[in-house]
C-alpha cells in the first residue's frame, strides 16, 4: 500500500500523544475490476495528539490525518495526496472511523477472535482519485479494518 510502516518501542513513545499499535487488514477491493483482489496487512503505530476534541494522528512523526473524538469515536481524514511512484502516479485520500479506548477505559470494544482485549477497532477507507496507472476505474476505494491495543508511555 502507499503508507509507511513504523514499529516502533515504548521507549519512543512521543509523551504528547496516546498511541496504539494496530493492524491494518484489506477487506474490501473497489478497484480492481477484473476480480482480481490485492491482499494488504500492515502493522503500523497511531500517534493521536488532542487538542480539546480535535485530533491529528501521524505515523514515524508524519502526520497521515487529522478528525474529531466524540466519546470513544474518533472519526479522522487525510488530505488529498499525490504520490509519485515508479511507475506512474497515484492521488488519494484516506477516512477513518474508530472506537478507542485507553489503557483501563471501557469504550464497549469486544474482544478479537483469539479473546485479545482491543483498544482500537475502526475502518478506514483508502480511495484512489486520480492516476496514470492501467487497469482503475476511478474513484475507487479499498475498505480495510483496523485493530489494535494502547501502549502506555511509561
């Protein structure tokens, strides 16, 4: 996919933000229409800095989204983004919406399937806008969930 992988350790941990760690699943593929579905699992590591009810989430430092917490939702964005790649170029952009819970909060978030207590539980939508590459019928989009646990900063 076009983001960036961060595995990242307690120690790093930017005290200004809550983090979770999250995998991020393909469950959907709007973009392939010849029925051929690309398969994608990610682990990444969500900084979310507040500021009141707003949020900016960022991966390695780098900003990806920015939304809104209501309660135990927090529903967040990305801007349009062009990106260059070897063999062409791809402009998208990204919403998501997820339940999160701290470390010891109760948001309502089931356990996964292997009885792992979830602190994130979200979807995100990545949709293609504009590229040059063959075989997209455009806009399209990819839906994937997105799981994880909180990391505390100590």
């Amino acid at each position: 996919m076009l983001l960036i992988a961060l595995f990242a350790c307690a120690g790093d941990l930017d005290p200004d933000a809550l983090h979770w760690e999250v995998t991020v699943v393909g469950l959907e593929d709007g973009c392939h229409a010849d029925g051929e579905t690309v398969a994608y699992r990610e682990d990444f590591t969500y900084a979310v800095y507040f500021d009141g009810s707003s949020t900016t989430l960022k991966i390695d430092g780098d900003t990806f989204a920015t939304g809104v917490l209501s309660g135990c939702t927090i529903t967040y964005e990305s801007v349009e983004t062009r990106e260059d790649r070897g063999d062409g170029f791809v402009r998208w952009k990204l919403e998501g919406e997820a339940l999160a819970q701290q470390e010891g909060a109760s948001c309502g978030i089931e356990p996964d399937e292997d009885g792992v207590q979830l602190d994130w539980q979200g979807t995100e939508s990545f949709t293609l806008l504009e590229t040059d590459l063959a075989g997209y019928e455009l806009p399209c989009s990819y839906g994937m969930s997105v799981e994880g646990t909180f990391l505390p900063t100590e």
